[in-house]
C-alpha cells in the first residue's frame, strides 16, 4: 500500500490524472473503474486538458465501468452519474461512448441492469485500474458499512448518513430530492481489479482516512477492506490526512 500526501488538493488531482494517463498510455487496451463525484472530477478536468493539449493521450482503447448510478434517474437526469460522467469526460474526449458503462439507474429490471453490468466487466477481464472516492462513512462506490468483500453489483439502500451528505446541497437540494438507493459496484470487482487508487481531500474526509488506516480492518468501514490489496495507492491532501495516527511505511509527498 502506498500513501501520497499531497500539498493541496489541486496536487492529488495531478497525481491521480498522472496515475490514470501512465496506466492509458502503459497498455493497448485498458478497463478503467471510475468514481463520480468533485474530488475524482478534478482529476478528470486534467485529463480533458491534457488529451486537447496532446491528442496521444487518446481514450479509443478505454473501457470505462462507472463505480455507481442512482436508482430511478435516467441518464439524462442533471443529477444521474451518467449525465455527471459525460459532462465532466466522455463527451472531451475521444472514449466511445460504447464503451462507457454506467449502470442503467432507471431500468425497470434493476436485478437484470445489475447483472449485465456485472457481465460487460466479465467480458473484458475485469478491470485494470479502478479509482475510488471516499464517502464520509467510509464507503466506496455506494458499498455502504456492512457490504461484504465478495458482494456483486447491487441495489443498495443509503444509510442516513449518506442520504444527509447526498441532501447537503452540492449533489440534491432537499432530502425529499434525494434517491434512497442506488446500483453499486460490487467490492468483488474493486478488490480483483490490477490496481485500486482512491482519492479523499479536504478536513471533511479526515475521521473517514482516519477510521479507513486505524484499527482492524472490516466491513463497518469499507475503504478499510482495500487495505488487503496487493497495489493500492490512497491520494490524499494534508488536511484528508491530518488526523492520521501512524502513517503506513511506504508514504510519499508530493
Ligand atoms: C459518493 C459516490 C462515490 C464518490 C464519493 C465521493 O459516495 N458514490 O462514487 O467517490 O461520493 O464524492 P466526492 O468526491 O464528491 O466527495
């Protein structure tokens, strides 16, 4: 495991999109898991800049399998991680849109969406690289505390926490705006991918870096679970890592 400190958070998103355009260029075909959410977005931002400042940085040999999506808001939906995914990268750069998976939030057979997603994942070998965010309980994707270590891509029910963090504003206005589920990336798919990196920056990230390093490892705090992984590499800026305890031998700055 490695952790990269970083200055300000502007450097871990350079770092991230550094992480992600060796791991593009390093291989011919690549299937990357993908986070939403601001902190992954700034990193995203980078790479929509660097592929329009140097077109070899091209994204043709890219599948894309986005970590999560809304039960019941369609991809046109504003709010939907679909509609978050092609503002912020599918539609500036060269990925084929075919290419892009993002679980179908407003399918009316949502066990059947979960299963063609688990399936197109399947078909390409599983993924290479999956970058995460960090939720403030310590979820990733929406595996919500108590989500097991083989589990599948699934609906999800949202603890209060996540529904009181999702209704704050930035993501829904009001709590009765706010989806009660949504399709998940299972930890199955994370935890067998080549290379997991998650990303957390900001003092609103630090009890969950904190609770994420400290103590056994478990399913009441799921990023702890990526402790286990034979490449993980945590991104975190210096106030995501100020209530850090001991940090892990191999910890860099940058
Ligand atoms: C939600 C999403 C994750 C995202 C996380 C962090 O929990 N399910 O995909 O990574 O939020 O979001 P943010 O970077 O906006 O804090």
């Amino acid at each position: 495991m490695a952790l990269v400190i970083c200055r300000h958070p502007r450097a871990a998103a350079t770092y991230l999109a550094d992480t992600i355009e060796a791991a593009i260029r390093d291989q011919d075909r690549i299937a990357i898991g993908l986070a939403t959410g601001r902190t992954s977005a700034a990193a995203y931002d980078q790479l929509v800049r660097r592929h329009h400042c140097d077109p070899t940085l091209s994204f043709r040999r890219v599948t894309a399998f986005n970590t999560d999506e809304f039960v019941g808001l369609s991809g046109d939906d504003p709010h939907s991680s679909r509609y978050y995914m092609n503002r912020h990268l599918f539609h500036h750069i060269d990925i084929r849109l075919e290419n892009t998976h993002v679980p179908r939030g407003d399918a009316v057979d949502l066990e059947a969406a979960c299963r063609s997603f688990d399936y197109a994942l399947q078909a390409v070998g599983g993924l290479d690289l999956v970058v995460l965010g960090l939720g403030h309980n310590g979820h990733v994707g929406f595996n919500e505390p108590g989500s097991s270590i083989r589990s599948k891509t699934r609906v999800v029910d949202f603890t209060e926490s996540t529904l009181a963090a999702l209704s704050d504003g930035n993501r829904f206005e009001t709590l009765g705006e706010t989806p009660t589920q949504a399709i998940t990336m299972g930890l199955g798919a994370i935890l067998a991918a080549r290379h997991v990196c998650l990303i957390a920056t900001g003092i609103g990230k630090a009890n969950a870096v904190h609770r994420m390093f400290d103590g056994k490892p478990g399913p009441a705090v799921p990023a702890s679970l990526l402790r286990s992984h034979q490449q993980l590499t945590i991104i975190v800026d210096q106030d995501a890592a100020s209530t850090l305890k001991q940090e892990p031998d191999d910890t860099r700055r940058a």
